[in-house]
C-alpha cells in the first residue's frame, strides 16, 4: 500500500521518516521514490517463511557462507530512489560486515518474496527484475496459492516450479535442494 505522497523522496527523506517514533514498527519500503508499507504477515505467510529460512540457513552453515536473515532492509549502493525490505536476504560472503545500525547499501546474493494477499503476482515480478537488475544471483518468489514457485537468475529465463517440483541452489548454493511441497504445510506439524 503505497502512502500518500506527492512528491518522490530521497533516501535521507525517508530515513528520517522510518526513524519517526510512530513508524519504527511499520515495515516500510521506498519504491521509487513513493513510501509502500508492506501488509502485515499472515499466519501461512510467517510458516512458509520460517521454513525457507530453515533451510536456507542450514545450507549456508554446510558451505560455510553468509547466513539468510529475515526482513533485511537494503538499497543498491547507486540508488537513492530505492530501499527494499525482502521477506528474506542472504549476502553470501561471510565476510561482509553484519550491518549493526539502518540499511545495507548493496543488494544481497539470495532473495525470498512470498505473496501476501494484497500482492499481485504482477507486483511480485516486477520486484524480481528489480532485485536481478541491481546485482541479486538467485531470487525464490513463493505463491502460497496456486503453490507454485518462480525462480529468476541473471540471464536465465524464469522458471516456474510447482509442490511436485524441488527447488535447487543452482551454482549460487550448491546442493541446496528443497521440496517445493514442504513450503505449503497443510497444518502444523514437526
């Protein structure tokens, strides 16, 4: 949901208007310019993401790269018009500094998007692109319904996977292998 405002914002703009008392539990993105506050998680939203999650992290501690995080804010370093906030992100290089305070000014390696309700699937490719565009290797877009994934690497066409699929790491992550149907529990179970 995009918030009203009638004119394009820089990115100090928008800082300060994250750091506002009144806006620092919002999850708050700057596309182009516009401030667009990201829908609340539902709860099939917060169990496909900790599962993604999960898994990431266990690959990246057998190769010994960077660990996913959740909601991890970024911008690509020449944009001021742009500060993304993916529901996960993974710079693989571990020697990358953790960021202690505000965004990172780099696009991560691995990124995970799953719909909410009020996305578009339109909306969901568009942001793809962008993340590909800037610099990201690898990026996972999770439709809870119809179950299907979409996966977009740099010049490679998009592929689209569905519960009878696996996804794959490619050469990014190596061996990372995942069910697409694990990501859509029916109920919750161990």
């Amino acid at each position: 949901m995009a918030l009203p405002v009638t004119r394009s914002l820089s990115m100090d703009e928008f800082e300060a208007f994250i750091a506002r008392p009144e806006n620092r539990d919002r999850q708050l993105e700057l596309i182009d310019g516009q401030i667009v506050e990201k829908a609340m998680p539902t709860d099939e939203h917060a169990l496909i993401v900790g599962i993604f999650l999960s898994e990431l992290y266990l690959i990246a501690r057998k190769l010994g790269i960077g660990l996913p995080g959740p909601e991890h804010r970024f911008r690509p370093p020449d944009n001021q018009r742009q500060s993304r906030l993916p529901d996960i992100s993974m710079i693989l290089d571990p020697e990358v500094p953790i960021t202690t305070q505000g965004q990172t000014a780099r696009v991560p390696d691995v990124i995970v998007e799953v719909k909410s309700p009020d996305d578009t699937f339109d909306e969901m490719r568009r942001k793809a692109t962008f993340y590909i565009e800037n610099g990201c290797k690898l990026v996972y877009l999770v439709f809870p319904r119809p179950q299907i994934v979409e996966v977009y690497r740099p010049n490679v066409p998009s592929e689209m996977l569905t519960a009878a699929d696996s996804l794959s790491g490619y050469e990014v992550l190596p061996g990372f292998d995942l069910p697409v149907a694990r990501l859509f529990p029916a109920k919750r179970s161990g």
